[in-house]
C-alpha cells in the first residue's frame, strides 16, 4: 500500500476537503490504467480496435491488461504509442483551439514524444512541429520516438529553452509540458513519492516561471500557449496561470469539456480560471493539469502564407538557397517521395534530407540558433556514387509506398530483424534494397544480395529480450 508524505495529504485535504481527499487516497491504491494511442496515418483502422475508448482522443483505447509491448513489431513501426490516457487530453484541445489551416508548433519539453507523436495527428494537415528536449539523452530518445512516428514536417532540436528566445514570435501554438513534481505520477512511479517535498515544489515553480518567460517571446500575438503538468498543487498549477495573466497579459482559454469526462475545473479559491484538472478519483489516468492561453495581439490569418511572404522578402544572401545536389542523385531521392514538389531537398555531409518548402525559412531560422538533431525525412547516405536508403525514411508517411519492393515476414522473423540478427528472404526476392514489413507496417530495410540479406535496422534501436 502506498504511503503518502504527510505534507502532501495536508495539500490534498486544503484542495479536496476530507470526504474529496478519501476517495483520492482510495484511487492512488488501484493499478494505473494502461492506455495506447493508434498511429492513424499507419494503421486508419486501429482506432476502432479493441479496448475501452478515451472519451477525448478517438485514436485512444484503453487496454484490460499490460501487454509485453517491447516484443510487439508494431510499436516499433509507429503503428501506436504507449501514453497515459490523461494527456491525451491535448488531442481535444488541439482539434478544438487549433484552426483549420497549417499552423508552425512547439513542445518546448517534448520527451519522450507522447504529446510531440499526438500533435503530429492532431494538427491541421500542412503544420510542421518543433520537438524539443533540452536534456541529450531523453532528446535521442525523443529522435527515435518521432522517427517511428513518421510525420515529414518535424523538427527535433535538443536546446535549452533561453535559446529560443532570439528567434522572436516565430510559432503560432507553444506546448509547455513544464517539468514539475510529478504528484500526478505517484501510482505509476514510486520513486515520484520519495522525492517529493514541499521544497521540490516551490523549485519546481521557479523553474517553471523561467521557462515561461523564455519562451513566451516565441509566440506569435494571437499564438495559443498551451501550460500543462502531472501534478495537482496550486503552486505549479493555477497560480502559474495567473501569474501568466497578470504578468504577461495573456488570456486564458476557455476549453468545452462534456461532464460525463470527469474532468476538475478551477481550485484556487477567490478565482474562476477555465482549468482542467484530471484527478484519478473521477476520471481513468492519472493525475494531469492543463490550460490554454492566448497572446495579446492580432493573429495570423494564415501563418503558412505568411511564413512564404518572409521567405521570399528576405534579400539573396544565398542561406535560404538548397545547397546543390547531384541531379541524377536528386532526382532518385526525390522519387522516394510521394508529394516530391513539396519538398526542397538538401545535403549535409553525407546525408540527403528532404525538407517542407512551405517551412524552409524557419528551419534556416532555427538552425542558426539552435542544436538540431533532425529535421524533416532523412532520405539516404551517399557513399561514392552509391545512394543508400536510410532507416527514416522507411518510418516515413511521406515514401512512396512503392518506392522500394516489400517483403511481409511473419513475427517470428520480425522480432529476428528487430534484434538486428540475420534473416532470410524468398528465394524469388529481388535483390538490392528490400522494404520488410509485418502485418503491411514498415520495419526497415535490408540490403539483398541473394546468399543472405543484410540487416540494415539502426544498431542503438535493436530489441535485446528474447521470447
């Protein structure tokens, strides 16, 4: 049975009141929920499959028990992520906040991807995300995760969040996912209760403000600032809030929320903030906190358009020019694609990379101030006059889904390529690059050269359980 730090009940009791504060304390004893979000662009279908549907994302289900997800191929693919229903939340507020043209994102605090993979299906067609991590590891795990996910209009950058604040009003939507004191979390990781303190918290909250300050220059005026936490005081949560109205003048934002979800409103008293709080005792996830607020100031239209006018406002100075590629090399990269014209192609070192040219200036923006660490689809390594598919590009939803012959292996044979051990192909397999996939889902690439086939699955991501 959990213990809860007796400083932490006394703010549940100040929050909940006693009867409130009961039913949270019976709640915190019960098994976390286990919940998956389908990938909608690789598998349409799935989120119809089985399992109880999140109310507030349909892509959303969740599972009666906990399956042995490292040994199932399709989380590997991309075909689903493995989130806390809770957040999924974001899926509401996108679809309702969010208008219908493209719009240029930020999650300022993206790892491991939950919300960054969530966004990708939630905003309008055309957007491009910013996903950011400002610690190395968790941003190369951040990498992985949106890789699999597969969305071309990606950026993935592992800065702190004071060096985005040169790049001025550049995004019309900013996620703060703020790191916090994980109170929303006690169920799921023990280690959350014996870290906290009442110290923590206030160190979280200055944290917090530093964070929001940065970053609050980056949105565009009439942008949306989305402020969320996995936690439930005031100090971190509505009092954050206010402090954005008061201090920086924004507006909160009112979100519709059906009372059959369960979802908490407001809880600092004297205030009336449009807040929604998911509490274990009356909804199923764990504890989350989230509110949207808008910049002063007059919105964009249309942010796409307006990130071309800049584009072609800007004077000839050659950084906004592709770099040049060989032509027969770019023309058999770009047929990979399967929308070529929208995107410019470019190499670095000895990568080919395509790139949204809707979106090209702001990646030249940002790339000047910040640490990418990928950007758009990755589309093969040069060596010699060799053109070597990479692995990114078979996560992708934007290759061509003929660009490359297909083999389906049964799971046995995928878990034995997701090792990164040897396999073998049909003996009427073609030879060269081969695409293998299970159940119709990309896995990678192998090279065939007829005796055996070559594994070519990234060596960092290979899964080492067995059976």
């Amino acid at each position: 049975m959990m213990t809860l730090p007796t400083a932490f009940d006394e703010q549940l009791r100040a929050l909940l009141g006693e009867a409130g504060t009961a039913a949270m304390r019976d709640a915190l004893q019960v098994g976390a929920s286990v919940s998956v979000r389908a990938n909608l662009k690789k598998m349409p279908g799935d989120g119809d499959g089985a399992g109880m549907p999140v109310p507030w994302c349909p892509a959303g289900r969740y599972l009666e028990d906990r399956p042995l997800f490292t040994l199932d191929p399709r989380l590997h693919a991309g075909g689903y992520y493995v989130q806390e229903a809770s957040s999924m939340f974001l899926w509401h507020v996108l679809k309702h906040c969010v208008g219908d043209g493209p719009v240029a994102m930020l999650d300022l605090c993206a790892a491991p991807g939950g919300k960054s993979t969530l966004a990708c299906d939630a905003l309008p067609d055309g957007s491009l995300l910013v996903a950011n991590e400002v610690m190395r590891q968790r941003a190369q795990v951040l990498a992985e995760n949106l890789t699999k996910w597969g969305n071309p209009s990606v950026v993935v950058t592992n800065s702190d969040p004071a060096d985005f604040t040169p790049l001025g009003a550049l995004f019309d939507v900013v996620l703060v996912d703020a790191p916090c004191s994980g109170e929303g979390m006690f169920r799921k990781d023990a280690g959350a209760v014996d870290d906290w303190s009442l110290e923590n918290v206030e160190l979280c909250a200055r944290r917090q403000r530093r964070i929001l300050a940065d970053i609050w220059p980056c949105l565009k005026p009439g942008g949306l600032l989305i402020y969320s936490t996995c936690t439930y005081n005031l100090r971190e949560d509505e009092e954050q809030v206010r402090w954005l109205r008061d201090e920086w003048g924004a507006c909160p934002v009112s979100v519709p929320v059906p009372a059959e979800w369960g979802v908490t409103g407001c809880l600092l008293p004297g205030e009336d903030l449009p807040v929604c709080r998911f509490m274990p005792h009356r909804t199923r996830g764990e504890g989350f906190f989230l509110a949207v607020l808008r910049k002063p100031g007059e919105e964009d239209d249309n942010p796409a358009a307006s990130a071309v006018r800049q584009k072609k406002g800007r004077s000839g100075n050659g950084r906004d020019r592709v770099p040049p590629l060989p032509k027969e090399m770019m023309s058999r990269a770009s047929a990979w694609l399967c929308e070529p014209e929208r995107y410019a192609l470019s190499a670095h070192g000895a990568g080919i990379f395509a790139f949204p040219l809707l979106y090209h200036n702001v990646l030249e923006r940002l790339r000047a101030g910040l640490r990418l660490l990928q950007a758009g689809v990755p589309l093969a390594e040069v060596k010699g006059r060799d053109l070597l598919p990479v692995h990114a590009l078979a996560m992708s939803t934007a290759m061509r889904p003929d660009a490359f012959p297909r083999v389906e292996l049964d799971r046995p044979q995928a878990l034995s390529y997701l090792r990164r051990e040897a396999i073998a192909l049909p003996g009427d397999a073609p030879r060269g690059f081969v695409l293998v996939q299970w159940q119709g889902l990309p896995l990678g690439f192998v090279k065939n050269i007829g005796a055996r086939a070559n594994n070519l699955y990234p060596q960092e991501w290979r899964i080492r359980m067995q059976q």
